[in-house]
C-alpha cells in the first residue's frame, strides 16, 4: 500500500496490494489500522441543484475491464464535495491495487435521477461491465432501469435499503447491521430485557423493525419502545417508568439527539447508570463521549483500525481529509479490481458478489445479500470520556 500504516506485516506468501488473500474462496481486500474520525455513519449528503453544467467524461485506468463509478461531481454543497472525495478515493484503490486491470469511467449524475440514467447510459454504452454508484436514494432506481434488462450488476452507496434488490447491491452503512450486532453483544453478556427510543423518522422505523427483530430472534423481549418527535418528554416518561423491568436501554440516533434524549430521560427520573445503554454507530461523535450520563454505553460501528490509516494515505496524495463515505467509494473499486483479476468471466455475476463468505475491506468485513442489503463485521465500542474504546472486535470470519 503506498504511505505509511500502522498494520502488523502481512504473513508470508502475500504481497503489499490492496487485494487480496482469500476468505473461503472469496477476494479478501485487505484493511489497514488505525483510528476512525468522528463521524455520522449514515448521513447521506443532500443533494442541491447542480453547481454548473456537468463535468466533462474523466476515465481513470487504461485496463480492459471497464467499470462505471456514478457520482453528483458537480451538485452543490456537501454533495459536490462528498462525490469528489469519493472519486478520489476510487482513484486511490487503483493507484494502490498491484497493475488492476480496471478502467473506471467517471460520469457526473449533478445528484438527480435524470443524471444518474443519463450517466448510466453513456457508462454502459461504453462497455461498463458493472456500475459502482450513484450515491443517492432517488437516483439508485433511475440507474437500475438500465442495468436491469442488461443483465448488468450495480453496487450503489445509498442507506436507503428500499432501493436494493435483484442486481443492485448496497455498500453503505446501514443500521440494520448495527442493531444485529449491539442486540447480540448484549444478549451475550447476560442483557434480556430491552428498551428503546428512536426519532419518529425514517431512520427510526428501519431501526424499529431490525431491532424487533433482533431481540426476538435472541429470545428476548421489549418492555419498552417509544418513538419522539420534536417533542422527548413523554416518551422518555413512558421509558423511565419501565426502566426497572430492563437491562438494557437503546437510544439510536445521531450525537446531538443522543444527549438530549439521555436528558430528557434523566430530567423524567432515569438513573441511567443504573442499565446498560446501547446505541449505533452514530454515537462515534464527541458529543456522546463527553456527556456525563452516557459513559459505559456500548454501540456497534466499524473497527476503528481502518479509517485512521486510509485518511492518513488520502492526506498525502490529496492534501485534505476524505469523506466519511469516501471508503465506500475506495472499497468497491477495490473489490472490482479483485474480482477482475481472480473470477474470470463470472467475474460480476451474482453468485460472485453474493459469496457468503465476503470481502474484508477498510471498514472490516462485509457481504451482500441476494435482496442487495449488505452485512457487515462490526466492532462494539465503549463511550469514554477520552474516547471510545473496542471491547469486542469486529469478525474475522462470518459464521455459516
């Protein structure tokens, strides 16, 4: 890998590329160590009207696989600087991918559905054998109806899990891994009764429905479970009053909300120290670690090890700090080139990205679903006021 990393030296037999060892047959795109930054694991950016016409084509790679990478280059604010951190990372993981035969070809969507087809198009009349994008939600079904009838498969980045399915594969943080691994980690340290309050958004229901889920398939139960709006109080009254028929108590939200719902719920006569709180991988924010009442809360989020070093490497050639999302973006070119170089002509194929045994990459491991959901290999961190620390690591392996 180019720049310095803090990674133990690979065992014998491997070389110094971003890919590749095997996990059960399946391409292994392999992590470096580090510490994460802070950040909002499923903030999508938003997308504004485009900041100009768009970008001219940009190609990336002369080898003969070529591969789609759809971004909103030229959207304003956060989304325009979100999709040129990502395109720079991309053209890191072939900058750092021993001789990749991969061509990627840029296109720019401006973060509209219109431009996600049209891109899709241009890629794909190109000789796109595989699309990596588009980041967001509206755009992923555009992009889809063109893939489709090809037979061409899409690794899109968006959290929303409504738009995967047959041929389109998210690689996006989503909060459902989250709550599969906070629910089990608790369960196995003896918590069986749960409680939990989560905003009345859409981030809140498909928290909901995993959690349910989670908590039923562990043999527990919820005592408790009350959505909030605007409005904490009442919820945080109903939770407190059932507090004392739980052991374990899940906020799942972003930073800022977290402490003022561990407020409010102190303000309706919680003792919070006195159950085990859990939350997602949201909660990596300075905010949570510096409120009094959230220390010893345990959350599920990526293996710090990754991050830190990826943006020490993008410090060096860029000369500025990536995205959080620019992993993603990283991780699937790398993948691409993995499979280009190890699977032949089923190199995209279904069977091949669904592999049960997965792929390893910046953020740990991860596979994808045959709906297009992904899971991933997730750590479980503990607040501390001087930063979180893993008490359990993320998987090695996933289970069968």
């Amino acid at each position: 890998m180019a720049g310095p990393h803090n990674r133990k030296s690979p065992p014998s037999g491997t070389t110094r590329r971003t890919a590749l060892g095997l996990i059960m047959g399946a391409p292994l795109l392999s992590a470096c160590s580090g510490v994460q930054q802070t950040l909002n694991q499923y903030s999508t950016p938003e997308a504004g009207p485009s900041a100009g016409p768009q970008q001219q084509p940009q190609a990336i790679g002369t080898g003969q696989v070529k591969v789609g990478l759809i971004l909103p280059l030229s959207a304003s604010g956060n989304a325009g600087v979100a999709a040129q951190s990502m395109r720079n990372a991309a053209e890191m993981a072939l900058a750092e991918f021993q001789n990749p035969n991969i061509q990627l070809l840029i296109k720019d969507d401006a973060g509209s559905p219109q431009g996600a087809s049209q891109g899709t198009q241009q890629a794909l009349s190109e000789g796109a054998e595989i699309i990596l994008g588009p980041l967001f939600a509206g755009s992923v079904p555009a992009a889809a109806q063109l893939t489709r009838p090809r037979g061409t498969s899409m690794i899109a980045f968006s959290t929303d899990s409504s738009v995967a399915g047959r041929g389109v594969y998210l690689l996006s943080f989503l909060p459902e891994s989250d709550i599969n691994r906070i629910v089990d980690y608790a369960s196995g340290i003896g918590k069986h009764s749960f409680a939990a309050m989560v905003p009345e958004n859409a981030y809140g229901n498909v928290v909901e429905a995993a959690f349910k889920q989670a908590v039923s398939r562990k043999n527990g139960r919820v005592v408790a479970f009350e959505k909030y709006g605007a409005d904490r109080a009442t919820p945080a009254r109903n939770v407190a009053q059932a507090l004392g028929q739980a052991d374990a108590l899940l906020i799942a939200d972003d930073g800022d909300s977290v402490v003022a719902t561990a407020d409010a719920l102190t303000a309706a006569g919680a003792n919070l120290r006195n159950i085990q709180l859990l939350g997602t991988g949201l909660w990596d924010n300075p905010r949570v670690s510096a409120s009094p009442v959230l220390q010893g809360g345990l959350y599920a989020a990526p293996d710090p090890a990754g991050f830190r070093s990826f943006a020490g490497r993008y410090r060096t050639k860029f000369g500025g700090e990536p995205v959080r999302t620019a992993t993603l973006a990283y991780d699937a070119v790398a993948l691409v080139a993995a499979l280009a170089r190890t699977q032949g002509a089923q190199r995209f194929a279904p069977e091949t990205l669904t592999n049960p045994s997965g792929f390893a990459g910046i953020d740990g491991l991860f596979r994808f679903r045959s709906d297009g959901t992904n899971e991933r290999g997730l750590a479980v961190m503990k607040v501390a006021s001087g930063g979180s620390t893993a008490v359990a690591g993320s998987p090695k392996s996933f289970g069968a």
